[in-house]
C-alpha cells in the first residue's frame, strides 16, 4: 500500500509539473506571438498601398542611424509658420520595399498631389529645416526611377523636406560619367533654387526606414552604409557610394566631385579621399571638380514627379 500511494504522489508530482512548464511554454508563445504580430502590423500600415509587391530585380535598400538637423530657413511670407520639428511626426519607421509588381508614373501622380511640377515640394505647416536637393544620374533606368519615385515622394514629404527632384541624363552612348551627372546636378538645380543641401542617390537605392533623413549634416554623411546587396555591411570601411548627402559648404570644400571617372567605379572612393588628408586625391582635387565642370545641356523637362536634365558630358 506504502509503494503505491508513493507512486501515486511521485507520478501526481511529475504530473504537475509536465502541465506547469506546458503552461510555460505556452505563455511564451503568445507573449512571442504577442510581440511579433506587433511588428507585423508596422509594416502592413507602412505599406503604401493594398498590392503586395514582391522582388523581382537586384534588390539595393539602404537604412542609417539618423541624428538632428540643424541647418534652417525661410522667406518673408513662411515667417509666421514654425521650423519643422528635428523628428518629423508622420515617420513610420521601418518600410515595406519590393520591386515585384510595375509601377506606373500616373499611379505615382495621382498619390502625390501636392507636388509641384519638377518634383517640388515644401510643407505646408511649417518651414522646413533645409532645401534639399536630390540628384539622380540615369541613362536607361526607366524602371528603377519609377521605384523610385514610387518609394521616395511619400518618405521624403513625410520628412518635411523643402525638396526637388533632379534626374541627370547622360545623353548618348558612351562611358557613363556618374560623378560628372552629380556635379551638374548640383549646378542645374542651384540654378533653379537656393538648395542648401545635395542628397545624390543611385536610381536603385530605397531606404528602408524612413528615419533615414535625406537631408544634411554637420559632416558629410553616407547614407546607404547598410545595403541589402552588401549583406547590410559596408563592403570596406572608406565605402562610400550609393546614396550620401553634402551641404553646399560642404561640397563647395571638396571641390565637388572628379569630372573623369568614365565607366563602372573608382569615383565614390576619389569622392571619399577628398575628406582624407593623406589620400592620394589631395593631389587632384583642387584642379578637378565642380571648379573645372563643362558640359552641355541638351533639354530640360519638367514633370510633376522630376526635373528631367538631358547632358553632354563630353568624352573620355
Ligand atoms: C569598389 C569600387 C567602387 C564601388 C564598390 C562597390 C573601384 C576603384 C578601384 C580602384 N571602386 O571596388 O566604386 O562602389 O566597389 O561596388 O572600382
């Protein structure tokens, strides 16, 4: 009777406890579940329409710690507004970004209304901290910039930037001159407004999070320094291309950018030397730049989302 009952309570104990560490488990699930179908929901809210897009082409995403602003602005008529706050309150954090499902330029205009022709914009209910110009280099990129303005207008208004949009194409068919389409982009659109800030982008890049201000700093600053391409790492430390923001100051510094880096690569690495003392650039850069830029331009057009700048870049 003894062994029985001793049984009887080691196998009641045994019992309780399988049922107690179900009773773990199952709590830890649903705080997991919880938690998880939180961020889930970011994401669904953060999607800019109801079409589910998926990648279909290379897929180039950036993400950046962000800091404060400090640059500001305004006109006579702003003055009664205040400056935008330094954290913009319409940001939602992480980004939905896929590539699947075609864009059209119409579905991009009709959900950007309160652009004006060129790609400008300015908000409404305050000033915004910083004119802010961003320049694209293109040739055949057709689908990509449709990406682009697609994921870009609705992050960049909802960063409150006083912003335009200038896409740079090289006309032609030879060598492509990507830091060349950067010093004119910052040339043409100085031309059309008092940008203080230079936000230069590759077509194929979208941020991923939307506190990844496009606006300046008190230093230059990369802003694609985690890329989806690159397994989220810089692919070596001096990296610095893809997407980056200069003030005017700033570039004006520099010099700009080399005007003879013809084909693929080289020119973000000279753009980086240009704030290293050692670097070989230091030799260079006080002849080559925005100081020694030519070119023609061969049409300028407008649309609602950019200003389309046809160039002659000249040649190798
Ligand atoms: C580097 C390129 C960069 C390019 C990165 C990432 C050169 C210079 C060689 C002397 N640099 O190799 O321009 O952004 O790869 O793809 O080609």
């Amino acid at each position: 009777m003894r062994d029985a009952s001793g049984n009887f309570s080691l196998l009641h104990r045994t019992c309780s406890l399988v049922v107690l560490l179900c009773f773990l488990h199952i709590s830890v699930t649903f705080i997991y579940y919880v938690r998880n179908s939180d961020s889930r929901q970011t994401f669904v809210q953060n999607q800019q329409t109801p079409q589910v897009h998926r990648k279909l082409t290379e897929q180039r995403v950036t993400i950046e710690e962000t800091r404060p602003p400090s640059l500001s602005n305004g006109t006579e008529t702003e003055r009664k507004l205040e400056t935008c706050p330094d954290n913009p309150p319409q940001l939602v954090g992480p980004l939905r970004v896929e590539f699947s499902d075609p864009v059209t330029l119409d579905l991009v205009r009709e959900q950007n209304p309160a652009l004006q022709p060129g790609g400008r914009f300015k908000p409404k209910d305050c000033i915004a901290q910083q004119k802010v110009a961003m320049i694209i280099p293109f040739r055949n990129r057709d689908e990509h910039l449709k990406f682009w303005l697609y994921y870009m207008h609705p992050i960049l208004q909802r960063q409150q930037l006083d912003y335009g949009v200038y896409v740079i194409i090289q006309d032609g068919d030879r060598a492509f001159n990507r830091a060349k389409l950067l010093n004119i982009g910052y040339a043409e659109a100085l031309k059309e407004y008092d940008y203080q800030c230079f936000v230069f982008s590759d077509v194929d890049l979208i941020p991923m999070d939307d506190r990844n201000i496009y606006k300046c700093f008190n230093q230059p600053r990369h802003l694609s320094v985690s890329m989806d391409k690159f397994g989220f790492r810089l692919p070596y430390t001096q990296y610095f291309g893809g997407v980056s923001s200069l003030s005017k100051e700033q570039y004006l510094k520099i010099n700009g950018f080399p005007n003879n880096y013809w084909g693929w690569g080289g020119e973000d690495d000279d753009i980086f030397n240009r704030f290293d003392r050692i670097a070989h650039t230091r030799q260079t850069m006080g002849r080559d730049g925005i100081n020694s830029l030519s070119y023609k331009v061969v049409k300028v057009e407008k649309d609602q989302l950019f200003t389309k700048i046809t160039v002659d870049v000249g040649k190798p």
